[in-house]
C-alpha cells in the first residue's frame, strides 16, 4: 500500500511516529501545510484525507495508509482555486500563516454543506443546511487566525459560495 | 515521543488477542493518543489500529440503532437515524472538538479518551495520580475551572472530557464489548468509574477487552431530547458545564424524563436524583429548579469552580424549560 498525495503514491515511512504532517513537510518539502500548535488547536495543519478536512498533526502517515490525501498544493495546482481567489479580494488574511489551513477547511467545510451536514448551530436537524455566516462561523472554529482575519476569511467563504449557487 | 510499531488490526478477535499483549494500545483517530504519546503521557510500545473495524451504523431488528465503534463522530452526527431519533446525541456530537477532529475521531476512541486536566497532561512538571498512580495531585490547590464538582476524591479532581458520552449516557445506550471468552454488554452510565483512591482505574473495560459497538435503544424522550453546552468561547472549546436532556409530557405532566451533565465528574453525570423527583410531576419551572437543586445536593466544588455549581443548575432547569415549550 501507499499514501496518495496529490496524486502521487508516497511510501508509508518505516518510523510509525511520523505524523502526516512532518512526512508532508519535512521528507517531501510539500512545506504549504504549516506547522501551528502540533496538538490539534489551531487547524493550521488541516489537510484534506479521502476528501475531508483532517488535521495532518495528530495522524500518523501509518493511518494515511492507502488514503488520498490533498493539501493546499493539490487544490491549487490547476491555478488559483475560487477560494484563494476570494480570500485576496477579501482579506482573509494578514500574515498567511493560517491560509492553507483555512482554505483546506473550507474546501471541505462547503462539501459538508452540500451533503446536508448538520452543525452546532443548525436549528433544524431534519431539514436541508442553510448557509449563514453564523452557520460558517462555527464550522470554521477550528481554525484560529491569531491576525483576526476571521471577518475577511467568512467573507471569502460566503462569496465562493455565492458563485457557486448563481 | 518514544519509538512505537504500528499495526492495523483486520478483525476484531485480532484485536482483542493484540490489545491485550503488554505494551500495546488500541488506536482509533489518534486525535488524544497522538497527543498524549508527544507530551510523554502516554508511551505504548505497539499500536494497534482498529479505526477501520465496525464502521457501520445501522438499525437493529428490536428499533434499536447500533453504531460501530469505529464510525467517526462526523458520521454518527450526520446519520439520518441520529439526526431524526435522537437529536440530543446528534447535537452532543456537534458540540465537541472541531470539524477535522469530529472528521476523525471514532466512537469508541471518544469513550476512552482521556481527561484534558492541565496537571495530567504535564508529565514533565505536575504530579497527577491518574497518570504515576500513589505521586500526588497538583491539580488541588491549582487552576481547578474545568475540574469535578461531583464524584470527586482527595486522589483525583479530573473531569470526562467527552460530550458524546453524555448524551449517551442519558439515552442508557449499551456498550459491546468483546473479550477473549466471547461479547458481553455493559451500560453506558456503568462504563467510567468515579475515581476513588485509584484514578488510574478509568473504566469497567478488563484488560484487553474491546469496545465493537454502542446501541441506541428504542427510547420515549429522545425525540424531545437536545444538548446544551456552556463554555467559555462559543465554539471548539471544553464544557464548563453541559446538560443532555430528553423529556416526554403527558399533557402538563412529565411521563418520563433523562438527563445527564457533562463536565462536573470523573464520568458522564446521570442525574437519577432529578429524574425521580421529576417523573410524574408537573413539568414547571419551579419542578425543575427544585430537582436540579436535589442534584447538586452533594456538589463539592473547591474555590476555582464553586461557580459551576449554580451553574449546572441553573442550566439544567433551563434545558428542562426548553424541551417543554418554555424558552429559558
């Protein structure tokens, strides 16, 4: 077996305490996926596994095991993706540090929404999801953005969607 | 982090006879374990994985709803069964962690996570009996905010970290547990322990025994049922204080009720005190004030969280409000 990323199958590293995200990193220079808390309170590290949003410190490659991972490089290597685009047109960030991160999430985050995942603050859990901000902003609240670039980012988040519904 | 092999288990006998060997954990997410292992809490000497064992969710011939012990919490959240039936697990589930973590972390992995107590987690600098049984504690006498206001013992002031497990453990869900001799089941509000002098001691499970699945019986209260969460930021953070409650009314009298708090104890807090003293009774404001003050009757909080006292009150007789048509 192999771990797929972006497209291209990895060996999975003989040390079983490499964690995806120093194989990403540190052994294939794939440094887009950053480094923040190393323990699963910041959401810099988020990656895309088999379509969701994961975060890279806290799996090890083992468990990638014949899984497709994504990260930032992969979603933008046909050009920028809609959502890159939209966090430069609306500030959704200051030092960039959290970017990858946040723009790996909401990928993810707006293919829960078209599944009819629910969320904390969804009122009804029977009915079709209804995009808010308010329903962006708990689903993004696990990454942090120590610039406060948060009202920037949702607002990337809400024009991506926008387009996509027109 | 010290050196570890992995290995994926292909069945659940595989995983009974490997989890049982000396130095072995069973590894469901990762999302506590890997953590654990880096800050040198925890140092198994093999994984074993079992995140891809028992990932189906499905309904059982009696109604019953049985979900695997691998499935992820995003999925059970997500399942249209949950969802619809019991909305207080599905809301309990959402209120936990982040997207990515819910993404990976498994339901029996959630079950025996361990407790986010700042002192256990610090094995370079705090002394904690959880973690070198018999050295201590530094969490009395320390920042005791997110500690135990019941249950608690002189040994250990630790909290369950889990909001799932509450919700689970008002709904009475049973726990499959399979062991070298066969399957046994154990229910939910038996599975933690409170800590007593042994701390270390977490659970009923016996060595090497594995969680397969959690079923959701049929239940009268879970469709009027819901999760409330009181924290200190609005999202991605541990309850101070949670209530999962489920209520059925008979006209203005309560023909049963569940309720279970999070974040008070050592396990998910059922609250059979406030139950009986609700079952049969008028479902009014005054009802429910007066049988969360029962409950809390033996709370016995220390300077840093007396507030969670009134606390736990006073939301659990606004939850109790809410799912009988009085917003509060």
């Amino acid at each position: 077996m192999a771990i797929r990323i972006n497209g291209t199958d990895v060996a999975r590293p003989a040390d079983a305490r490499v964690s995806l995200l120093d194989l990403l990193r540190e052994r294939l220079h794939l440094t887009g996926t950053k480094v923040g808390c190393n323990q699963g309170a910041c959401g810099a590290c988020t990656v895309l596994v088999d379509g969701e949003r994961v975060l890279s410190c806290l799996t090890l490659a083992a468990q990638a095991d014949g899984r497709d991972v994504t990260t930032i490089e992969g979603l933008g290597a046909n050009g920028l993706h809609a959502l890159q685009t939209a966090f430069l047109e609306h500030d959704g960030l200051q030092c960039g540090y959290c970017t990858p991160g946040q723009i790996c999430a909401a990928s993810a985050m707006l293919a829960e929404i078209d599944a009819g995942i629910p969320s904390y603050v969804t009122q009804d859990l029977s009915g079709p999801v209804m995009l808010s901000r308010e329903e962006v902003r708990e689903r993004m609240s696990g990454n942090l953005c120590r610039c406060g670039a948060h009202n920037g980012i949702i607002d990337a988040i809400m024009a991506v969607a926008a387009e996509r519904a027109a | 982090m010290t050196p570890v092999s992995y290995l994926r288990a292909g069945s659940v006998a595989d995983a009974v006879g490997l989890g049982g060997a000396e130095g072995h954990r069973l590894l469901g997410g990762g999302t506590n374990l890997v953590d654990l292992m880096r800050k040198g809490v925890e140092r198994p000497a093999v994984l074993v994985d079992v995140s891809r064992l028992s990932t189906l969710i499905e309904e059982a011939a009696d109604g019953s709803v049985v979900i695997g012990a691998g499935a992820r919490n995003c999925a059970v959240a997500a399942h249209p069964l949950v969802r619809t039936r019991y909305p207080m697990l599905a809301r309990a589930i959402l209120a936990g962690a982040s997207a990515q973590i819910r993404n990976m972390a498994t339901v029996g992995g959630n079950l025996l996570q361990r407790t986010r107590c700042l002192y256990f987690a610090d094995a370079a600098g705090s002394r904690c009996n959880k973690r070198v049984p018999g050295s201590g504690c530094d969490a009395q006498g320390g920042f005791t905010r997110y500690h135990a206001i019941l249950g608690a013992s002189p040994s250990c002031i630790a909290t369950h970290p889990s909001d799932m497990a509450v919700a689970l453990a008002a709904l009475d869900a049973r726990v499959h547990l399979a062991n070298a001799d066969g399957v046994r089941t154990i229910s939910l509000p038996d599975l933690h322990r409170l800590p007593g002098d042994r701390p270390d001691l977490e659970t009923m499970l016996a060595p090497g025994e594995v969680i397969v699945a959690v079923e959701l019986p049929p239940s009268d209260v879970a469709a009027r049922s819901t999760y409330r969460k009181v924290r200190d930021r609005a999202s991605y953070a541990f309850a101070l204080v949670s209530v999962a409650a489920g209520i059925a009314l008979d006209g203005d009298r309560i023909s049963d009720v569940r309720i279970a708090l999070g974040g008070v104890a050592a396990k998910p807090w059922r609250a059979l005190r406030a139950e009986a003293a609700l079952r049969g009774g008028p479902a009014t404001a005054e009802a429910f004030a007066r049988a969360a003050e029962g409950e809390l009757a033996d709370a016995a909080p220390l300077p840093g969280n007396a507030f969670k006292v009134p606390l736990a009150k006073r939301t659990m007789a606004a939850v109790l409000a809410e799912l009988s048509g009085n917003r509060a």
